[in-house]
C-alpha cells in the first residue's frame, strides 16, 4: 500500500519541484528583461521645438559629431556639447566643455546638474524639453 | 515590486507548500506505528516560512524574497530527506531552520549599520585566524577534521564563521581595486588556507583558497594572477599528494573506487551506488535504502536524494543552486561602491564554490571532501551561517536599491 502511494507520489512531487523551478526561471527571465531595459534605454526623452523626439539611453552624447547619440547641425554646438547619463534613478546632463554652453531653464550650468522633468534645455540655438514616457511603465515585461 | 512577480511568488509559495505537504503526510505514513511527527515537523517549518517571509516584506519592503524562498525551498527537500534518514536529526534541523531565519531576517537589517563601521581588514584576517585556530587548539574531532567546538553538549563549527569573515577580509583589502602589497596578503591567505589544511578539512582550505583568487580576479582583473594561483594549486595538490596520507586516500579512492571497495572506496562507490539506483525519476519517497551511505545526514545528502527523487529531482536541485548564484552576481553588479560588490561576490562565490565541491563530490567528478551542502546537508552552523551570508547579500541588496532612490548629485 505504502509502495504504491510512494511510487505514484514520486511522479507528483517531481512534477511540482518543476512547477517551482519553472516559476523562478521565469522571474530570472523578467530580470535580465528589466536588466537589458534598464542598462539600454529609459523612460524619458528629449523633445525638440520641432517636433523630433530623441530617447535618452544609459549614456547619450550631444553634439555635432557624427559619432554622437544625437547629432544636432547646428553652427553653435560644439563637436562634444554634452552628455546625459543615467545614474541611480536619475538623468544628469553635463556639459563637456562646450564654446557656448549648456542651459538649463535659462541658467547656464557649470558642473553636472539632475534633470527634473518638463526641464527645458538650451544648446546652441536650439531648445529641447526633458519628458519622460507616461504610458512605457505599465506595458513593462508584458510581451513575453 | 510589480503585481506580476507578487503573481509568480505567491505561485511558488503554494508549490512549496504542497510539496511540504504531500512528502511529510507520506512520510508520517512511512514508520509502522503511524506518527504524525513527520506532518507536525512540516508544518513547524512552514510556519517559520511564511512568518519570515512576510515578516522580512512587512520590516523591509526591498527584501530580496527570491532568496529567501529558494533557499527555504532547498531546505525543505533537504528535511524531507533527514526526515526519511533519522528523525531525530530532523527535529533539531527544524530548531536550526527556524534559528537560520531569524539570524536572517537580523542580519538583512543590520548589515548598512556594519557597512558604515569600515572596520581595517586587519582585524576581520585576526577574527578568522583566532576561529580557526580554536578548535585546533580545543577542538574535537568528527569525520576526520578537527574542527568542531564543544560548549556543554552543544557543538558548533568555527569555520562556517570564518567564512563570513573571510569575506569581509578579501573585501577590504581589495576594496581600492589593486592589491597594496602582494607578499603580505599572499602570506595572509596562506595562513587561513594552511590553518584549514592542518586540521585536515581539505574541502574548507580549497573553498578558500579558490573563493580568493576569484575574487582577486574581479577586483584586478589580472589573468597573470589567476594562472600563477591555479599553478601553485596543482603543485599544493600533487606535494600534498606524496606529503600527507589522507589526501594520498581520498585521491585513490576517487581515481579508482572499485579497487577497494569495502575499505577506501566505500564512501564513493555506495554514493554511486544509490545514484545509479534512482534512474529518471528515483526510487520514491522512503523506497531506496540511503542508510548504506555513510554520512548520509550531512555530507552525502545529494546522493540520498538523487536515489529518491532522481536524476531529474537531483538535476532541479542543482539548477535551484545555480539560481541562487546568479541572484548573488545580480546583487553584485547592482552595487556601487567597490567593498559592498567584492563582499557580494565573495559570498556568492563561497557559495558556488562550496556546492561544486560537494556536489562534485559525491558525483566523482573531483576527489570527495567533507564540506557540507548549503541549507540541505543536517548541521546546525552551517545552516545558520548560510542564512546569515544571504541576510548579507539581502541588506546589500537593500543598500543598493536606496543609493538609486536618494541619489542626489
């Protein structure tokens, strides 16, 4: 009787270990998700006067050079004008040396500054609004 | 955390449990007098299990839960097997489960307060030469290794400690990415690794010995220092070879089991033996007869298992370790600042290095040494010091997500 309790058992136990190992192979999965997600792209962007819409990476370079993240012709940036780089939770964007400068709503910045969103930032002649991306939170991990 | 992964934990919580529920009522069913021990002992743990999981999201709303509950999960199948061995045993593990749990829920929440002492590595090297030097000097032997304490009738184990310490230590001392003076930390590793030697535990002094160059190789990454330490391993194991009679045994006994079956070989040939007879899915629960195993309770609980539950039981459990690594290594590379990424690989390989020597072991894959397996193998220091490195990892854990919430420039 035990035996055949035992023996029937063994094929259920099995069955569950793999039940429970299925489900954390698939929180692994959604990590390394989350991981590529995050190490890659963010939730925020930069919008121009225009129009263009420019999604900000891990580390997202602006200038003229045609190397950079965003390339931007314009006679008043510099080849390396600025960088946005992500760090913790945050953005900050640092101006890397440029002739003419980086502001921020109307201030020029100096050393490393964390943008804070509907931020409005002035390169050259152009204008861009910090935003982020309301409607990419919610959607997160659900296509797979 | 997002609904979807509370979704997938409350899943694997119910998984957990009917696996507990179902094996110890089959259990109770197992002894000729009926006992509901086996089912009391069950729900005993799984009490302990739910309280600390929702304790440690009640205190600490960041807490990694999918450590905690892999590692209760591997604690569980680890009970269900002493549970079928010895009962006995099985009632005292469940005191150290519980006793583990609390040392981790304490440990999570206290490891930003240790972070912030900076203690000089110094003195984590001093705390692990003294705990090993004690039982070489007081200790008792068991199983070939002295290295147990006895205080009144309860015995405990210093090394387990010393791992923890030891990792503070190699955390510390490369914590500036570049090794300050190499023959003085050289000498220091040799120390600890030479003081293990000398009490015979040979499975603790290659744990050390390579968790050191490991993490040596991720704080220079320098291949020259991996290849020179790998080199002189081979030469330590070949003179030890020729120098020392017990490593000469169980490096006979591991090359050819079959030459001396009832003497040396005994150990390997019954762990090959009882994994042979457990095929796909294992004998069942309570059917295969571990109790021709010596040590079957601590050192050689896999082989039990693997008779019981099978290749693909035995295959689960060797994944589940694999995913408790890979969550330390995530831990790893979540943190900033150099000391808290170092003690987080230091621990995590400690564990990795610790189930491939024993798993390895009992497989015939490398000579068998007596280390235990974490949260399965019955020990009451090694399942509290397991629980307190992964309280550590967690409170790393905790630190890393709150240096990303107040992270002003």
């Amino acid at each position: 009787m035990y035996e055949l309790l035992a023996q029937v058992m063994k094929f259920l136990l099995i069955g569950l270990i793999y039940y429970f190992l299925y489900n954390f192979l698939k929180l692994m999965v959604l990590d390394l998700y989350e991981e590529r997600k995050s190490s890659d792209e963010t939730d925020y962007y930069l919008k121009c006067e225009d129009g263009r819409e420019f999604p900000l990476r891990k580390v997202t370079t602006i200038g003229r050079a045609k190397d950079s993240d965003i390339v931007i012709d314009d006679p008043y940036l510099s080849s390396k004008h600025a960088m946005i780089y992500k760090r913790g939770r945050r953005l900050i964007i640092q101006d890397l040396k440029s002739t003419n400068g980086t502001y921020i709503n109307g201030r020029r910045i100096k050393k490393a500054v964390a943008l804070r969103e509907k931020d409005v930032i002035t390169m050259g002649s152009r204008k861009f609004t910090f935003l982020r991306r309301e409607a990419r939170g919610l959607e997160r991990g659900s296509d797979i | 955390m997002d609904s979807r992964e509370e979704a997938i934990y409350n899943r694997s919580l119910t998984a957990m449990a009917l696996v507990g529920f179902l094996s110890f009522l089959l259990l109770s069913a197992y002894r000729k007098p009926v006992t509901f021990l086996p089912f009391y002992g069950a729900l005993a743990f799984l009490t302990v299990v739910f309280l600390g999981y929702f304790f440690t999201g009640w205190v600490l709303p960041n807490s990694d839960k999918f450590l905690f509950l892999l590692s209760s999960f591997l604690a569980q199948l680890g009970l269900i097997m002493l549970c079928r061995i010895n009962p006995e045993l099985f009632k005292r593990q469940v005191v150290f489960f519980a006793l583990g749990v609390g040392f981790f829920i304490l440990i999570s929440f206290f490891t930003k307060y240790l972070l912030r002492l900076e203690l000089a590595p110094f003195f984590y090297w001093a705390v692990t030469v003294v705990l090993l030097l004690l039982p070489l000097l007081f200790g008792v032997e068991k199983g070939g290794a002295k290295n147990w304490l006895v205080f009144d009738g309860f015995t405990f184990q210093p090394s387990e400690l010393a791992k923890i310490t030891f990792a503070f230590y190699l955390a510390g001392v490369l914590k500036n990415g570049r090794i300050d003076s190499f023959p003085r930390m050289a000498t220091e590793i040799l120390t600890v690794v030479g003081l293990l030697a000398i009490s015979k535990d040979l499975g603790g002094a290659m744990l050390f010995y390579f968790t050191a160059l490991i993490v040596i190789f991720v704080a220079t990454s320098r291949p020259d220092i991996m290849a020179v330490g790998c080199f002189s391993a081979a030469i330590l194991g070949v003179s030890g070879y020729y120098l020392f009679d017990h490593v000469r045994v169980r490096i006979e006994a591991w090359l050819n089991p079959w030459k001396d079956v009832p003497g040396r070989g005994y150990q390997i040939a019954q762990s090959l033996f009882a994994i042979a007879e457990g095929g796909y899915f294992g004998t069942g629960l309570g059917l295969g007869r571990p109790d021709f195993i010596p040590a079957v309770a601590t050192d050689f609980i896999f082989s039990a298992f693997a008779e019981e539950f099978g290749f693909l039981g035995a295959a689960a459990v060797v994944l589940m370790y694999f995913l408790l690594v890979y969550r330390g290594i995530r831990i790893a590379l979540r943190l900033q600042r150099n000391f808290e990424i170092l003690l987080a690989v230091g621990h995590t390989v400690m564990f990795g290095m610790q189930i491939f020597t024993i798993i390895g072991g009992v497989i015939k894959l490398i000579p068998v040494t007596g280390v235990t397996l974490p949260f399965m193998s019955y020990g009451g220091s090694s399942m509290v010091m397991s629980f307190a490195s992964l309280g550590i990892l967690n409170g790393l854990w905790q630190s890393a997500l709150e240096g990303e919430d107040d992270d002003e420039d």
